[in-house]
C-alpha cells in the first residue's frame, strides 16, 4: 500500500511559481575512498546505468567492485579536486546561479545531482515548498541516452509519485544539435585555436557506452554523430582534420568505437604531432575530462611520439553557453512565464474566495 505524504503547508495568498532544474550527473562528496563507496553504490546500482540482471550483478557490485575501485577512484578525484570541491558540482552550480540571473525574479532557478548531493528529491521538494506549479526539469546532457536523460526521468517519477499535488512537468530531452549549443563549441575551440594555434586533427571525444545501447535502439550513437558533424561543419574542417571517438569503458563488453586513448595513440604513431581535444558532451568539466583526458590521454599521445596535446575546457560558464542554455530554457518554458504574474490584488480576492468556500484561514 502506497503512503501519500502531506503536503507543504499551503496558503491562498502564495503566489504560483515556475522552476527550472538543472541536473547533472553526480559527484563524490569528497575524494576519499569512503565518500566514493558512497556515490559508487549509488550510481552502479541504477539499473540504467548496468544492464545486467540483478541477480548476477548486486553480488558482484557490494562483493566486488565497491571494495576494490572506490580507492583507485579516490586517488584519481583528488588529482582534479579543488579547493571549492568538484569541478563539475562548482560549475553546475555556477550555471544554475548564471542561468537564474538572466531569466529574472518570475522563475526559480535549481540544480541537482541524479547521484549524490544536493539530490533531486530534496531539491525538487524545496521547488515545491516555494509553490512551483509548473517545473521544466533540464538534464545537462546534449544527447539523449537511457543511461543519463532517461534516467534522469525516471528519479523525476519516483520523486514525485507519492506527491498529492503534482506539477506541470516538461521534459527537456536532449540540445544535440542546438545552433547555439554547436555555436558555444564552435567557440571555445576558435578561442583555443586563437590562443595556441591550430592542430593537426581536433578529436571530439564522447562519453562511451556499451555497444549493446545501440544495437537496442538508444539514439545517443547518433547524437553524437550528428553534433560532431555540425562542429566540424561550423569549423570549416575537412574530413582528415577531425575524428570522432569513445572514451571511459568499463568491464570486458565491447563499447562504442573508436575509443580515445588509442585513437590518439595511432594518431602520434602515424606521425600526427599536434592534436586537439575537445568532448562535447560533458558541458561542465568534470573527472573524464580533467583526469581521463587532459591527463591520461595526454601522456598516452606524448608517450607514442606525439609533440603536443591541447585540451579544450568544457563550456562551464562561459557567456555564450549560459545564453544557450537560457535559450534552451525560454524555448521550453513558452507559455509559462509569459504572461503577467499574478498581483497582490488577484490574490487578496483568491482568499476572500477561499475563505468564503470554507477554507481555512
């Protein structure tokens, strides 16, 4: 038998609100082994990230793997870790602080981490506690996979299954291929380019997946394709000045290729002595880009014979990109925020109307 929890204490003369959530992926509370243990159980254990029957991996994940990589990891978080914390919950942070600034007082701007903290349940909760009838949830992830996007729907559900008033809900599922959001990159890349000069290949290394999403119907291959085309198009790049790749597998099953440690790997052999690289879909800079690329796949392309290795940040706070993703906002926010707000003098009648139904004081 469900249990529906109370709401919030509820007056006639709050004014109706409208939120905006920004999530992202999740991060440790700190890089220790014990906070990874933490955030690790929480992250493996979601079904959409590991597509294995439970019963063989839960034993595997608490018997294994949560005794066993949570140091490895730690090691590796402290190597990016800085004094405000992580760099992704710092920049996600900033983004949401950024994005409320430019859409005003009429909308309520928040974050959350789909694993670890602040969590979508508490923060969603404090949305509603400040009357937010209407919630555009926005997962900051550009291309859509099951992994991430949809199971950031799926902690959306279960936050608020057992809330008697539900919200408006809109969804935001992927910006791919939002002009302004390949324009962002675009410029982050020529601003590089301005500063460092160009290189010989600019690689766009995505996050990898098993190859399975695929073959299953998961569009994110796609995805990534598609923005990798339109930034090489905005860039005027030919086809043997860019290359697409996969990064950060995990177990035996094979991923989606190329992967980018050894792409650049091949690349210096072949005799390439410059290269770029940029990930697309990381739009705040995090423990993939800071540690897996600028610093591992670096080493691996100068240890080849490579010369010289540039990493672009993510976009974080750059201008533009906030603009983009108040831009993607506004686009799904049409409607909501565009009529006047209600006036002290419409809610004073809304409670002598209540008031006059028997509602209490």
């Amino acid at each position: 038998m469900h249990r529906y929890w109370p709401e919030p204490g509820f007056a006639h003369d709050t004014p109706e609100r409208t939120g905006v959530l920004l999530v992202n992926l999740g991060t440790p509370e700190a890089p220790t082994s014990r906070a990874l243990r933490a955030y690790l159980r929480e992250f493996l254990a979601d079904p959409r990230v590991v597509e294995l029957p439970r019963a063989l991996w839960l034993p595997l994940l608490h018997g294994v793997i949560l005794n066993v990589r949570p140091p490895r990891s730690a090691r590796k978080y402290a190597a990016v870790w800085t004094d405000a914390g992580s760099p992704l919950r710092v920049y996600t942070e900033r983004q949401a602080t950024l994005v409320g600034q430019r859409l005003g007082d009429r909308v309520e701007v928040a974050w959350a981490m789909r694993y670890g903290q602040p969590s979508m349940a508490a923060t969603l909760e404090a949305l509603r506690a400040r009357n937010c009838t209407r919630i555009l949830v926005l997962p900051l992830y550009p291309q859509y996979c099951a992994s991430t996007t949809a199971s950031t729907f799926d902690e959306l559900a279960r936050c608020v299954r057992h809330w008697r008033n539900v919200p408006e809900l809109r969804l935001v599922r992927s910006f791919h291929d939002h002009p302004r959001y390949i324009d962002s990159l675009a410029a982050a890349v020529q601003e590089h380019w301005s500063r460092h000069g160009h290189p010989e290949r600019l690689v766009m290394s995505f996050h990898g997946m098993p190859r399975s999403s695929l073959t299953r119907g998961d569009p994110y291959h796609c995805h990534c394709h598609k923005t990798a085309r339109l930034l090489a198009q905005h860039l005027q790049l030919a086809d043997h000045q860019w290359q697409l790749t996969f990064q950060s597998r995990f177990g035996r099953t094979e991923w989606l290729q190329p992967y980018t440690q050894p792409a650049v790997q091949a690349l210096a052999r072949s005799g390439v002595r410059k290269v770029d690289v940029i990930c697309p879909g990381f739009v705040a800079d995090c423990l993939e880009t800071l540690e897996e690329i600028a610093m591992e796949c670096r080493q691996a392309f100068l240890d080849a014979g490579g010369s010289e290795f540039g990493y672009i940040p993510c976009l974080n706070d750059r201008d533009g990109w906030i603009d983009t993703l108040v831009d993607i906002a506004r686009q799904h926010l049409c409607g909501w925020i565009d009529p006047p707000g209600q006036v002290p003098a419409d809610l004073t009648r809304r409670v002598g109307r209540a008031r006059g139904l028997g509602a209490p004081a």
